[in-house]
C-alpha cells in the first residue's frame, strides 16, 4: 500500500480540537480539520458507528483526506449566514478552496443517502492537489471492501456501503480510493460520498448539479437563519451559536445531542473522556430559552414534541420518572463500553461509546424538564390537559424525593451527595408549576406542592450556606465551592443583589474565576471518583457573565463576556472547555454552551440598553 499523505498540522499527527469547522444534514454531522481532511463522521446518524474516526485515533480511525499537493497556508470560515464550510489553500503558485456541506432535504429518499459534497475550486493560479478517501466502518473495527463500478468507487462493510462519485478520476489503493490532479483558475472538480442501499443506488454528482446543490444548501441555511429576532451587539457570534444548534439537531424527532462527538479528552492523557451523542433533559430549559428568544418557534416546539411524547413522564419507572439522557431516537438503553483498539485523541485513552451516567440519579432534570414546559407554555403553545396531568405526576415525585442523595449535575463518579444544585432544581419545578397553574387556572395540590417548595428552600439557605466561606456551597454541611450555584439567581431563587448571593459572586470570583473563565468545582476539594485534572467549563463562564449582569456589574460582565468570545475557535465553535493554555478540551462543539451564549448576550444586551 502506498504512504499515507500527511497534511496534519498538531502533535503526533492530530489536528487540534479546535481546528475543525463542522458541517451537517440535521441527521449527523462530519468535522472537517483546518487542513481540510474530515477526521469525524458517523453514519446515518450522530450516534452511528463512525465511519471516519481520525480524531480519535490517527491511524486506525479513518479519514477524508483533501488538500494541495504543495506545502499551503490554510484559512476556514463559513460561507456567510450559512452552515457551508470553506478551507482555503495559500500557495506560492495560487489560491485554492474547499467547499464542504451536506444538502439539507426532506425527502425520505434523498435523506437517507446523507450525501457529502466536497466541491475544490482553483481561484488564483494553478494549484495541485491530492486526495485519500479511507473509510473504517464500525470505529475501525468492521473490514470493508472496495471496488470500482462504473466509475464509482463502492465502499461496503456488512452494516454500511459507501459510494464516492467524483468528477476526476480516482483509483484504488488497498482499502482506500486515492487520485491527484492540477486545477487552473476558475476550473474545479466535485466529489461526492452518499451512504448507498436498498432504495438509495449510487447517483453521480456531475458540475452542475454540486452547484445546484450548493445553491440551495446556502438558501436553505439563510432562510433559516432569516426568522432570528436577534438585533444585539453580538449578531454574529449569537447567530453562529444559532446555526450550530440547529446542527446539532436530529430532525426526525427534534432532539438535540449534547455534542456530536465522543471521548474527546477533557484532559489530554487522562480519563474523563465521555460519549455526548445523546440527548440531556438538562438541556431542555436552555434550549427552549434560547430558541425562543432568538424566534425559532418551530425547533422549540419540535423540541418540546420529544420531550413530552418519546420522554414518558409518567411515574411508572422502578426508580424515576426520568432518565437523565436519551437516545436520538427517544431509546433508554445506552450501555457504556471501552473500545481498546482505538488510542484515543492525540493518545488520550479510553475511548467509550454509549454512556452508563443514562443510569445515574439526577434530580435537577425535573427542575430543567419543568421549567423548559413552563417557558413554552407561555412564550410557545400552551400545554394540553394530558401533558399538564403528566405534570403534575413530575411535581407530586421531587415532592417525595426531593431530599434524595444524587449524583448532581456534574455527573460525578463518586458517590452520591446532597448536592445543592439538585435542590435548587427541585425547587424550580415546583415553583414554575405553581406559576403555570396560577396562571392558566389550572387543577394542581397546591397547599403540598407549597409546603414542599418552602421546605426546600429553608433547606438551601439552612445547610448549604457555608459561614466559613461566606457563601453557598456545593453540597450540604461542607464548604466546597461548585460554580453550579450561580444558576440560583438566574433561576430566581434569590435576589442578585441579595448580600449572601453577592458575598457568593465574589467567593467564586476569587476561588474558581481565572481571566473570565470559571472551573466547575476543585476535584482535590470535592473528590469525583476520576482521576486527573479539567480545564474550566464554557457554559459556567456564560453563566458568570450573566449572574454579574444580574447583580448589576454591567460593565465587568461585558469584559467578562468579550474575554470568552476571545477563547472562541476561528469560526466561532466552543468545545466544552478550555485549558490552562487557551486550548479547547472536551466534546466539540457542544451545545450546552452555545445555548448559554445566547442566553448571556441576550441579557447583558438588554442590560447595556
């Protein structure tokens, strides 16, 4: 077999998390590096096996290779207001550039071939370039064939088959398909992947059809992004979160993953490596919020669909009424496991798929859950009688196990505690479902539901309030700071500007703050059962911007939140953390933290008038 091409720019031939654009057909996505190979794609869906897994393993996982044949600078964004992704090659000899998408359709036949569309244009001068496609199926573990028929190279593995048209001619090289070729200015070639089978045969993709395709794909995304209410300050960095949301939605059912990837490193070399294609309840008040906000009615109400429809939210569970998570498809089973073939991004084992927290006890998803029906409620379509009956089976459950141990929001491995932020949430769907029955005149205990709501709150401010830090704490009788607490008054359980929340501010500003970027907790503090360290968590510096907007520092919010647009990726995408060095850690991009990006440019744009 020939040498593999090299076209990686990081550290043992992975390209940094962070330099990767991603483009998708609201069924499942791929990463596409900055050196223009797509190193992450999973197939026909988010939680699929992958069928390119560079990002995990550069050697075994897989990968889309394209890019000039000559040594190039490279420069991405996105095609304005759109999920189309351009990589640019910079040569002595001239321009090049790549244009990637997937075309969004309806159509049951056409979306089921998920169909790649990498189009490679010469803008200036004249430019070689080369190209590897090298699929491993089953996260590297499945064998495949290739073989050429009719000038299709046909991809096939025992669950999945593959077919690559393109319009310059490529050969097979072992498992893979490689060619290479010289484009002129203004001249250009077209190459298609399309997942083939049953009633989806292989289908050429000729000029002008990938223009007309690309057409569209750039109207669909613009009349999309057109119905957006927001005006504010941060129009781009809010619509980029916007379209990246929309993204990371499976339009089937309307769930959102968390992040479209797996077991990329929270710490590189350690183990909190974790499998986010799911989709978390925890999301939901996020994610009706912002979606609202922003006016996107329909991915609100498609969302609220799924919850209230594939979630069964009747108290019938052994255990709960709720999991934590859910498949895509609305399925409760997500077993965990290793898969030991695969090194792990840039060496950072194990890499798992599946996700055994789905098992875990978390109670503040009843607060998320409760609260996000309440804002749709309102803002959206009102709940019908059935769902306001399920309701309040939810409330009349945290009103008997509320005061629970749990595993907390931070999923932590190790061992129950009585988290302060599961209380907090309980509380929340207590109180918005006393607001909701207020306010619509409908049916509920109200005398319980109160009694139950005040009990929990003299337990917050009785036992999670730490007179040695002068500030409220991670869990009761301990004085572990948890940057969790700053939801209290976003979700109005306290006054912002209430003493004991503003000595709080000022306790996690000196003890879990590092230049606007805020850490969950201190695992030597608050031991978690994993071993290592994490860089600081994304959506709690949000959090911060907005909880200082809140308490009326309006002005060190906006330096706050202009210093984490600056930990941004170059097209503006947030994995989950970032690390002592700038560097983006963790899942990417994630969804959590887009949603609380809106939500704190939404406020402090209302706050800066």
């Amino acid at each position: 077999m020939a040498e593999a091409f090299d076209h990686t720019a990081g550290t043992n031939g992975y390209v940094p998390i962070a330099d990767h654009g991603m483009i998708g057909d609201l069924r499942t996505i791929a990463l596409v590096g900055s050196n223009g190979t797509i190193d992450w794609y999973c197939c026909p869906s988010f939680d699929s096996p992958s069928v390119f897994a560079a990002i995990l393993d550069a050697g075994r996982g897989g990968a889309f290779e394209l890019a000039a044949g000559t040594p190039a600078k490279t420069k991405q964004f996105y095609f304005p207001d759109t999920n189309v992704l351009i990589t640019r090659f910079y040569t002595d000899d001239g321009v090049g550039e790549i244009q990637d998408f997937m075309p969004v359709t309806g159509e049951a036949g056409e979306a089921d071939r998920h169909r790649l569309i990498r189009r490679i244009l010469c803008v200036r001068g004249s430019l070689p370039f080369r190209a590897r496609v090298a699929p491993r199926f089953g996260y590297g573990a499945t064998p495949h064939t290739v073989r050429m028929r009719d000038g299709v190279a046909l991809f096939e593995s025992a669950d999945l088959s593959l077919a690559l048209t393109s319009t310059v001619p490529v050969k097979c090289d072992g498992q893979d398909v490689r060619t290479e070729f010289t484009l002129t200015e203004g001249e250009s070639e077209v190459f298609a992947l399309d997942r083939v089978g049953g009633e989806v045969p292989p289908r050429g993709c000729p000029h002008a059809e990938a223009e007309e395709e690309f057409t569209a794909t750039v109207a669909y995304w613009r009349r999309w992004l057109s119905a957006s209410r927001y005006r504010g300050r941060w129009r781009e960095m809010v619509h980029r979160s916007a379209l990246t949301l929309k993204l990371l939605t499976y339009a089937p059912t309307g769930a959102m993953v968390a992040a479209p990837t797996t077991s990329l490193p929270e710490q590189l070399g350690g183990e909190r490596n974790w499998d986010y294609r799911y989709l978390w309840v925890r999301d939901a008040a996020f994610c009706v919020y912002a979606l609202l906000r922003l006016g996107f009615t329909g991915e609100a109400a498609a969302f609220m669909d799924f919850l209230t429809k594939r979630v069964t939210l009747g108290a019938d569970a052994p255990s709960a009424p709720l999991q934590i998570m859910y498949g895509i498809d609305g399925r409760t089973e997500l077993p965990e496991r290793e898969l030991p073939h695969l090194e792990g991004y840039e060496g950072s084992a194990p890499v798992r798929i599946g996700n055994a927290a789905s098992d875990q006890l978390q109670l503040d998803i009843y607060g998320a859950l409760i609260d996000s029906i309440y804002l749709y409620d309102k803002w959206g379509q009102p709940i019908s009688s059935e769902e306001w009956d399920e309701v309040c089976g939810l409330v009349d459950w945290v009103c008997e196990h509320w005061d629970q141990p749990d595993e907390g929001i931070w999923e932590t491995r190790g061992g129950r505690k009585s988290f302060l932020y599961s209380r907090l949430m309980c509380w929340v769907a207590i109180e918005r479902a006393m607001r909701t029955a207020h306010r619509r005149g409908l049916p509920a205990d109200l005398p319980r539901w109160r009694r139950s709501r005040d009990a929990i709150y003299r337990r917050i401010m009785q036992r999670c309030w730490s007179s040695k830090r002068q500030a409220f704490v991670q869990h009761e009788d301990d004085d572990v700071l948890d940057a969790a607490v700053l939801m209290m008054p976003l979700v109005k359980f306290i006054s912002p500007t209430d003493p004991k929340w503003l000595s709080t501010l000022d306790a996690l500003t000196e003890g879990l703050v590092s230049d606007s970027l805020v850490y969950r907790y201190d695992p030597e503090a608050s031991p978690d059962g994993l071993r290592g360290q994490e860089g600081t968590f994304s959506i709690c510096s949000f959090w911060y911007v907005e909880a200082l907007v809140r308490a009326g520092r309006v002005e060190e919010a906006r330096l706050a939140f202009e210093k984490m647009l600056t930990y941004a990726n170059h097209l503006g995408l947030y994995a989950e953390e970032i690390s002592r060095s700038g560097d983006q850690q963790g899942n990417f991009p994630q969804a959590f933290t887009h949603l609380s990006l809106i939500s704190a440019a939404f406020n402090l744009d209302r706050a800066l008038g």
